[in-house]
C-alpha cells in the first residue's frame, strides 16, 4: 500500500471515530434532555414539621383514602375519635367522636389504641376496653354504617380467639386474599408479658382458628422498663409481596420504647411462627440529642400519590414524660437492597421535612360534584386570608374556556383556562380568598369533571421552614395556620424554605407575608436558590397585623430554595406564596 492510501485510509478511520464521538455525545444529550423534561409536577411541595397535632394523639392509627388522611388516637381512654385531613398535618383538621361506648359494660372504660381500617369495602375499628379492671381488657370491633369514616358505627362485638385471654392493639392483615388478626396478648391470666399472636379470621369481626405465638419480649432492648415485658402496638407494612409486622417493646411509660420488626418472606405461610424473622435490633429508639423520647405505637401509611412510604408514630419531649405528653410523628420510610425497611432515628421538632410526594395536589375525582359544580370541601384555615390557588386542567378544544371560581357562598369570579396540547396538563394561577375555619372551593365550567385534573392551595407555612441561628416559632392566632416565625436583626439565614416546586420555570410572584411592629420601614433579604438577592422592605405597621409584599423572581421546575434573613430590624414571617406565571 502506498504512502498516499495510508493517508486515506487513517483519514477515514479518524472520520469515522470522530463520527461515532460525536454521535454518543448527541445521544447523551438527548438522553439528558429527555430526563429532565420528562419530570413529571407532582404537587408544589414544601416540608412539614412535627408533631402532626397540636393535641395529646398517643396509639396513632392513620388511613388515606379517597384524598383525604384519616387519623385515631386514644383520646383519653373514653371514646373513639377520629380526624379528617386532606394532607399529614392535622393541624387545623376536622375533629370528631364516632363512638361512645354504654355504660356498666365489660367494654365500658380504658379505651386503648382504636385503629382505623378499611377491609372488603367497608370501615372499620378495632380497640382495646374493659370495664375499669385491666386484666378485662380485650379486642372489640366497629363497624362502620356508611362509606363515610366519619360517620356512624355499629358495635359488632369482642373479636377473640378460643383462649378468650388478655388482649389489646389488634388489627387486621389482609395478605394473599386471606384475613389475619393480629394483636398483644398474655399467655395465662397474670401481668408477666405481651407477646405478638397471628390467627386467622373468616371475615373481619370473626377470629376462626387458633392463635399462634409469633414473638414474645426476649431481648434486652424489648424488656427494659420491666417487668411486666412488652410486644404490643402491632402495625403492618407491606412490600413486593412481603409482609412485616413492626411492633414497639420496652415499657411504653419510660423513654426506652422502640419500635422493632418481624419479617415474611414472600409465599410464605403467616400462621407458621417459624417463617418470621426478628431483627435484632430496633429499627427506632430514643435519641436524645434530638429531644425524641419513647418513640413507638407506630402505623405506616402511603404518599398521597401512592409512591412512598411513611411510618407515623408517638413520642414524647422529656425522659420524665410518661404516659404524658404523647404526640403523633411522621418520617419517611426508605429500604434497604435486601428489601427491608429502613425508619431511620426520630426527627426532631425543629427539622424540616419534605412533605410526602403528591401532598397538596387534591384531585377532581376526590371532590364532590353537584350539578355540574366541583366542589372542594375540608379546605382549612386559620384566619381570614388571601391565598394562591392552582388549578390543573385540560383543555384540546384550541378555545379558552371560561371557569367560574367560588369560596364558600361568595361570588363567583370568572376567569378562563387557555388550550393545551393533546395530552398535556394546563395549569393556571388564581388569588382566593379563604375564611377562618373550614372552606368550601367551588369550580364551574364546561364539561367540568372532564376540564378539571387537580387543584393546590400554594402556601410555604413560615414556621414548617427551616428555622436557623435566631429564628423562631410562636403560637399566633393571628397567623394563617395558627403560628409565625419570628426574624432577629441581622441574621444571615435566618429562614430557609426548601422543596418548592413549579409546573415549569419561568418568572413568577412571590407573596411575602410579613409584620413590622416598629416606626420605620424595615428590609429583608430573599435569596432564591443560592443566587440573585432581593431587597423586601416591610412597611411600619402593627405587630401581629400581615401585609403581603410581592417580588417577581425567576424559579426553576425541578425545586427551589428560598433564604430568607439580614432583617434590620425584628420581622415577624406568617407565608409566602406564589403565583402567576408571566412567561
């Protein structure tokens, strides 16, 4: 071969590996852009804060469905409650007693850790009573009489096995189409210990065969605080066909309480004990540099949209505590590559937390349509305020179409949704005004059950922030939810909102809810994902009296930070809100 077809021959091949470069640089970038446009909204985020109440809400039992968190608790040993809450934080939520119990009955008084269930399409409640001894204690069911929770209920009896012994914390596990109940019991008539029992059951009030001992308080970390020696406060997680059964042991009255697990391969048989396995160790114990004591009685329930998990369970603030002091808790449960669960240590009252995936996104199909008009109930707040509401819809009629938007019995205010392309969601931004107390926001339009894909109250709760340096939360009825936070002087990050999410980046508003209770203007400094800073100068006014101030800045759709801090004097933080796309 001669000098000059080398030449071409190496030409060609350097051509040729140029070529398939530049090719796999054009498919990663391809693949790249497609990651991040395929990011789907799922709701605009925020995080949330423990406790989940304001109240005592010791035993929680937690149910989502149909759009809405249900939560019960003992309530004093004396009723059965129950609280309704279209997201995790019940604060502000619809209360009420379902059921009292008779008089002078064996099942009359200590009312111990109602859980809440929904089995074969219908609710139901299963509790611990007895008639003022403890050793009377036993398992009684409700039914309930509507497919409203909230609703009435009907006593359907003791749910019991053939030993008829000591027993509380039951609930039901639905695995493989078959009904298990499965609770703490003694083994004779004597205080020694609770153990975790399984039977099977023939239908949900109905125990229909004989109990088997699953674990008993064997381990050092489950019998400290005794004797007596504790299992009890069973719950049920249920992953890629495996089942666990968590369970709290040590004395629920020191801080020592955990939360342990017992694990069923997939396939395998429940009633057989030898099919659990126990861990060891326990998944959550106290920590006391996070204040986190007795954490325990534990429930898991799912994200709104179905994605994550989450464990809620009490705990309490003081070692001294007790029974006192009790208040529900959530955190996220994550997994391991073995498939088991991960709790993670409690989380303190001042960490921010990402609020479940889908939070705040109340979809059409969960609301109330009368006549034509979708109607969004169980919207709270605290005091009357101006709030930022976000509408999903569809639209392929290459029209816009006009919407008429109401709160509670005001006027309705018409607005309209422009098109969208085929199979894309539409989003637009509405400023609402909301009343103290429960609201009710109603949607008209055409074809509006099939217009209409969700709807999001848009509010970043001061307080659920991350509060740093001298930052601080106080009670104030005079705040949307109840609480504000307090900004000193001259902190760099004083507050810090994380996991705030957009349809699409672009400029929006940002509402700044604020009070400055001194003579002369005031400024705060916004800083919005590390990058631009905004100047906000707060006006004189009164303490405790709000006014929004508005700044437009540009967001990003994956999730944003906002820093807010450097006030120059004492500012009292309430919201901030967003609204109105302009590109």
């Amino acid at each position: 071969m001669n000098k000059s077809r080398k030449r071409i021959v190496l030409f060609t091949l350097l051509l040729a590996v140029i070529i398939l470069m530049m090719i796999g640089v054009w498919q990663m970038n391809t693949k790249s852009e497609t990651a991040l446009t395929s990011k789907v909204y799922n709701g605009h985020g925020g995080t949330m804060k423990n406790t989940l109440a304001e109240i005592d809400t010791p035993d929680p039992s937690i149910v989502y469905k149909d759009g809405y968190y249900y939560m019960t608790f003992t309530h004093h040993g004396s009723d059965i409650m129950i609280m309704k809450s279209r997201t995790l934080d019940f604060h502000g939520a619809e209360r009420k007693v379902v059921w009292y119990p008779p008089v002078d009955t064996m099942y009359s008084a200590n009312l111990w850790a109602p859980e809440i269930q929904f089995l074969q399409g219908k609710w139901y409640i299963y509790f611990a009573a007895d008639d003022g001894s403890n050793e009377n204690h036993r398992m009684y069911v409700l039914e309930g009489d509507t497919d409203d929770p909230m609703d009435s209920y009907t006593f359907k009896g003791q749910v019991t096995d053939d030993t008829n012994k000591w027993a509380i914390d039951g609930l039901v596990l639905e695995h493989e189409d078959k009904l298990y109940f499965v609770w703490s019991g003694w083994e004779g008539d004597t205080n020694i210990q609770q153990n975790t029992y399984i039977a099977p059951m023939s239908k949900p009030d109905t125990i229909s065969g004989p109990r088997v001992l699953l674990n008993e308080p064997d381990l050092d970390w489950e019998r400290a605080g005794g004797p007596p020696f504790i299992n009890e406060g069973q719950a049920i997680l249920k992953k890629n066909g495996r089942v666990f059964i968590a369970y709290s042991g040590a004395g629920s009255w020191t801080p020592f309480y955990s939360i342990g697990l017992l694990s069923l391969e997939a396939g395998a048989d429940p009633l057989d004990a030898a099919n659990w396995t126990k861990s060891e160790q326990p998944l959550m114990a106290m920590d006391a540099d996070a204040g986190v004591y007795g954490p325990g009685h534990n429930t898991f329930v799912s994200s709104p949209d179905g994605l994550e998990d989450w464990i809620v369970y009490h705990g309490t603030t003081s070692e001294f505590d007790g029974w006192n002091n009790r208040k529900a808790r959530a955190q996220r449960v994550t997994w391991n590559e073995a498939g088991k669960p991960l709790f993670g240590k409690p989380l303190s009252l001042s960490t921010a937390i990402p609020v479940p995936s889908g939070t705040g996104v109340f979809l059409a199909e969960h609301a109330v349509n009368v006549n034509g008009e979708l109607r969004f109930d169980n919207i709270p707040a605290a005091v009357n305020t101006q709030a930022s509401m976000l509408l999903h819809y569809k639209n392929d009629t290459m029209e816009p179409i006009p919407i008429q938007v109401g709160v509670n019995d005001g006027a309705a205010v018409t607005t309209e949704l422009p098109p969208t392309k085929q199979n894309e969601a539409g989003y637009i931004y509405i400023r609402i005004p909301l009343q103290a107390g429960q609201n009710a926001i109603k949607l008209n339009a055409d074809n509006v059950q099939s217009t209409i894909i969700a709807m999001e109250i848009i509010r970043y709760e001061a307080e659920n922030a991350q509060i740093a340096n001298d930052g601080e939360v106080q009670d104030n009825p005079f705040a949307s939810n109840g609480r504000s936070a307090l900004i000193q002087q001259g902190g760099a990050e004083e507050i810090r909102f994380d996991n705030i999410r957009v349809p699409q980046s672009g400029t929006y508003t940002v509402h700044i809810a604020a009070a400055n209770g001194s003579e002369q203007v005031q400024e705060l400094e916004l800083i919005v994902n590390g990058g631009r800073k905004y100047k906000i100068k707060i006006a004189p006014g009164e303490r405790n009296k709000f006014e929004e101030v508005t700044v437009s800045v540009e967001l990003k759709a994956e999730g944003n930070t906002f820093v807010v801090g450097k006030a120059t004097g004492l500012i009292e933080l309430d919201y901030i809100d967003i609204s109105a796309v302009t590109n």
